[in-house]
C-alpha cells in the first residue's frame, strides 16, 4: 500500500463476549463484552461502542477540514453517534450510523448541512463505509 499515512495496530483474543483489546502502542485497553440487550455481562465495551466514538471522532476531523474549505468556524462541533447492530436477513449482521452533528457557530442551516455534507465526503469511515451501511446525518437537528 502506497503512500501510507498511519497505521492503528491491535490485538484482540477472547471475541466481543468476555474479549479484551489493546493497542499496540497500549493507550488503548478495553475489555469487551456483550451488551446487556444481546443477554451479556455489559461491564466493557463492545465493537459497536468503539465504532460509534471512532467514527464520530474521525468525522469532526473532517468537520474541521470542510470548515477550512468553506470558510466556516466548526470548532465547537459536537457529534453524537449511534451505532446500530440489524440482522441482515441472511443469517447475519449488518450495521446503521445515525451522526448528529451540532454546529453552534453556524446559524444558517444550509450552510451548516453543506458543511456536513462535504465532511461526509471526507471523512475516511465515511469513505470506508459509503454504499454499505445506511448513514443519517442531521446538521444543528435537521436531516442532511
């Protein structure tokens, strides 16, 4: 692979149930477990919660970038995610992302979507994921 710009390394033994991960640099080091709704222990994280802050994370770096580009003040962005686990029909799972985007310095609506908008084309989970998993974003409470 050409060009890399960083590459995040982790170990992961024991699955979502009763698992652990840690990055290899050791700044991260969670236990994972299954969630109470899905008949867990629910006393660690899980996959979709580390997706969620992942992704929510990487998106208001983009945020910053589409501001610069536009013009705009983001950075005091906010980013509540959800991050859904779906059967797919098939006999497996598939996920959803609901980004919730907040822009308190961005008054006008179209403005702050059109900046949602062009993160979304930014932002490499977004890239990584466009095509399949459904996406919501709303931009200061309104669908984008």
């Amino acid at each position: 692979m050409p060009n890399v710009l960083y590459t995040a390394e982790a170990h992961v033994t024991g699955g979502r149930a009763k698992g652990h991960g840690r990055s290899s640099d050791g700044q991260l080091d969670v236990q994972l477990r299954a969630p109470v709704e899905m008949g867990g222990e629910g006393d660690g994280t899980n996959p979709e919660q580390l997706f969620a802050v992942g992704y929510a994370a990487c998106f208001e770096g983009a945020l910053g970038v589409a501001g610069r580009r536009a013009s705009v003040e983001v950075d005091d962005a906010e980013i509540d995610s959800k991050v859904c686990l779906l059967p797919n029909g098939s006999g497996g799972f598939e996920l959803a992302v609901e980004l919730n985007v907040t822009l308190p310095s961005v008054a006008d609506s179209a403005t702050a979507a059109s900046v949602v908008r062009a993160a979304h084309t930014i932002c490499p989970y977004s890239n990584a994921t466009h095509g399949n998993i459904d996406v919501i974003l709303t931009a200061n409470g309104k669908p984008v």
